[in-house]
C-alpha cells in the first residue's frame, strides 16, 4: 500500500467518525472528546502523508 491509498483509507475514518450521531457513539460508550482526539490525531497523520505524496510524487498531489 502507498501513501496516496493509505491516506484514503486515514480519511474514510475521519469521514466515518464526523457522520457517526452522538447519540450512538453514547450508546456504545464512546465519549465525544475521544472521537474528538481521534479525529485530531488522524488529521495530523493525513497531513504528513500529503506531505509524503508531496514529496515523492509531485504529479499525484492533485489526485487528493
């Protein structure tokens, strides 16, 4: 797996987390502040793997 493919996969969960309802998170016992951090922490790893597409192949950035 590449840095453009796993950078997809890293944003699927961003997108499942943002769309997940509050309410069920709760009812899985999942508090809003850790969906919170997560969403944090797998942005920060999206941004170095644009950064990695960036660098490596220039011509695949606007693919993103």
């Amino acid at each position: 797996m590449d840095a453009f493919e796993f950078h997809n996969k890293v944003q699927a969960v961003m997108d499942a987390i943002e769309s997940l309802p509050i309410g069920q998170a709760l009812a899985w016992e999942i508090e809003p502040a850790e969906l919170g951090s997560a969403h944090l922490e797998l942005s920060r790893i999206k941004r170095r793997l644009e950064n990695e597409i960036r660098l490596t192949n220039p011509s695949l950035e606007g693919r993103q």
